[in-house]
C-alpha cells in the first residue's frame, strides 16, 4: 500500500515540552515525530474534528493495542497471561 503524501511543517515548542514529548516517545517506542502526530490526531478525534480516516485506518486496530502472550514454563504449553503492547509506528 503507498503511503499517504505527507507536509512537513517546523515545529517550534518550549524544551521542556519537548523533552517530555520525547520521554512520552520513548515510553511508546515512537519517534518523536510518530509520537506527536499520534497526540494531534488522538486530540483531532476527540474533538469531532478529523473528517477523514488517517492512511492504514482500514486495517484492524491500527491505532489499538494489541495483545502478546508470553509462554508459560508449564509442559501443557498454555498461556501464563496476556500484556498490551502498542503497535510501533509505521
């Protein structure tokens, strides 16, 4: 699937902002780009104002979690419990 043309745009922001934006990122396994864009469109939806759906929206969860499931130590070979783990940007 090709991506969606993108604009670039100069950012100016407060370094203590920006540090917490990284912190967020990092948290996340984002970059600090993916992670901002993340928070304007979570904001954009929140607020009624994103008309369209963003690029890969049509596949399912693109923007959930998801669940991975770590292996017990057990010989029968089921799950010891599911953790969330967010999707990484693409």
């Amino acid at each position: 699937m090709a991506a969606a043309p993108r604009k670039s745009y100069p950012l100016r922001a407060d370094a203590a902002l920006m540090a917490a934006m990284q912190a967020w990122a990092d948290d996340e396994l984002r970059s600090v780009n993916a992670q901002i864009e993340y928070v304007l469109r979570d904001a954009l939806r929140a607020a009624g104002r994103l008309s369209a759906a963003p690029a890969g929206a049509g596949e399912a969860g693109a923007d959930e979690p998801f669940l991975v499931t770590r292996p017990s130590s057990d010989s029968e070979g089921e799950d010891e419990d599911l953790f969330p783990i967010r999707r990484a940007p693409e």
